[in-house]
C-alpha cells in the first residue's frame, strides 16, 4: 500500500513538472513573440519616419529652383507662382535652353504654330477679316536652326557693309533676336502684317489691320509684345507687327494695365 502511495505521488510530482516545464516554455515563447512583434513595429515606425523626411525634403516651395534651365522655372509674382508655359518669359536676357518640344499645328499658308494656340489665333484672324481689314501672317514658329539663319544673315549684311562683327552684332541684336532668345522659337509668337502694307518698320502701326488688332488681339489671349515705350525693359526696338500668344486671362491683365510681359511678370 505504501508502494502504491509513493508511486503514486511520484507520478503527480513528474505531471506537475512536466505541467511547469510546459507552462515555462509557453511563456518564454509569448515573450519572444513580443519582442519580435515590437521589433517589427519599431522597424517600420523608423521607415515611416525615413519616407515622411524624404517627402519633406522634396518638397516644392514657391521658390523657384534655380538649378533648372530658364524655361523650366516657374515665375514668382506678388500674384502667387504661375507655372505657365504660355508665360515662359524670353528675351535677350532669359535664353531658351535645352531642347524646346513644341506640338505644331500647321496654318492654311503653311506656317506652324502651338497647337495650344491654334484655335485662338484661327477666331482673331476671322474677326480680323469679317470686321473689313486684311490681316497676313508672315512669320510664325522657326526653328533654332532657322533663327541662327536669319542673325548670321543680317549680321554678314552690317559686316558687308563696313561694321565690325562686335557692332554687326550689336546692330543685328536690335531688330532679330540672337538665336535662343526668340519667342518664335516658343511657338507662340507671330509676325503679322497688312495685306497692303507689308513692311516690318513703324509704319505697320498706321495701317487699319494693325489698329484693329492692337485694340483687340487680348480678347483672344494675345498681346502686342514689343510697344513702342518698354524697348529698354524688353530689349527688342518697337514691332507693331509681333504678337505674343499668353492665354485670354493674362492677355486682358496686360492689355488693362498697360504693361509688357516682363513688368506683368513682376508684378
């Protein structure tokens, strides 16, 4: 009987123990799942953490970058940051750089323009016409290419006629932009004439198709882009016939103000 009793108390003894060793390795267990769990958390606290600095460290302000090439700079005016390409200025301080990839629509006489563009220009030259005048376009987008031609070309005229290169230059400079400054090269600038005046000098200012188009060239998002009392602000002599496409909004701001792009831009 006592045999059977301390047998039976020895197996006891052995469940508890086996019931402790259990319940210790659950626990130690429950303890490492924990630790491995709040390691993964902290883990990915720090790499939310590392992403939101790097998106902070991205991010755009108002002012402008100014490692970017010129034509990439947003313009900063007390209006706010107007990152509009039909506002990029051009001028013979601010060079178009890098590769300028315009889509062309192409006009019924064969010239092309921005295809932003295009529809705008198409309604003034009706109105232009159906209001009696003769409107005729004559220059339109060019090529950096066909841009060089005509400065070398003016250029070796002023020389052929006993300039010095610097002064052919400089007398070049005042009536064709140097290559790269030319809004035309932008495609949103246009050279445009009277039908029976077709002379680029001051006179165009007098014809009938010039007056209607100074006075309402804004209504359809263009202005007059060289007038005749802001040559010292544009850098360009005054063109009565150069006509800038900026959009409707800024066009009617420019036109009520009086102002060429260049102070608009200041603003």
């Amino acid at each position: 009987m006592e045999n059977y009793i301390e047998t039976e108390h020895r197996r006891q003894n052995m469940r508890v123990q086996r019931r402790n060793r259990y319940f210790t390795i659950g626990y130690i267990c429950c303890l490492l799942v924990i630790a491995l769990a709040a390691g993964f958390l902290v883990e990915k606290e720090k790499a939310a953490q590392e992403v939101s600095n790097t998106k902070q460290e991205g991010t755009t302000s108002d002012v402008p970058n100014l490692t970017l090439p010129i034509e990439e700079q947003p313009q900063v005016t007390k209006k706010g940051l107007i990152n509009n390409e039909f506002l990029t200025l051009v001028n013979p301080w601010h060079a178009i750089t890098g590769e300028n990839e315009v889509k062309l629509a192409e006009l019924s006489n064969g010239y092309l323009v921005d295809e932003r563009c295009y529809q705008d220009l198409q309604n003034m030259m009706d109105d232009c016409r159906a209001s009696g005048m003769t409107p005729v376009i004559c220059s339109a987008y060019r090529t950096h290419q066909k841009q060089e031609t005509l400065f070398n070309n003016q250029m070796n005229a002023y020389i052929a006629q006993g300039y010095s290169e610097e002064d052919a230059r400089t007398e070049t400079a005042k009536s064709i932009a140097v290559p790269g400054t030319s809004e035309h090269e932008l495609g949103l600038a246009l050279d445009i004439v009277d039908y029976n005046y077709q002379l680029l000098n001051e006179g165009q200012e007098d014809t009938p198709t010039q007056k209607w188009l100074m006075e309402n060239s804004w209504k359809y998002g263009f202005i007059l882009r060289y007038p005749n009392d802001k040559s010292e602000i544009t850098g360009i002599i005054y063109e009565p016939w150069h006509y800038r496409y900026v959009g409707k909004t800024a066009a009617a701001e420019i036109f009520e103000m009086g102002v060429c792009l260049e102070e608009y831009l200041e603003e």
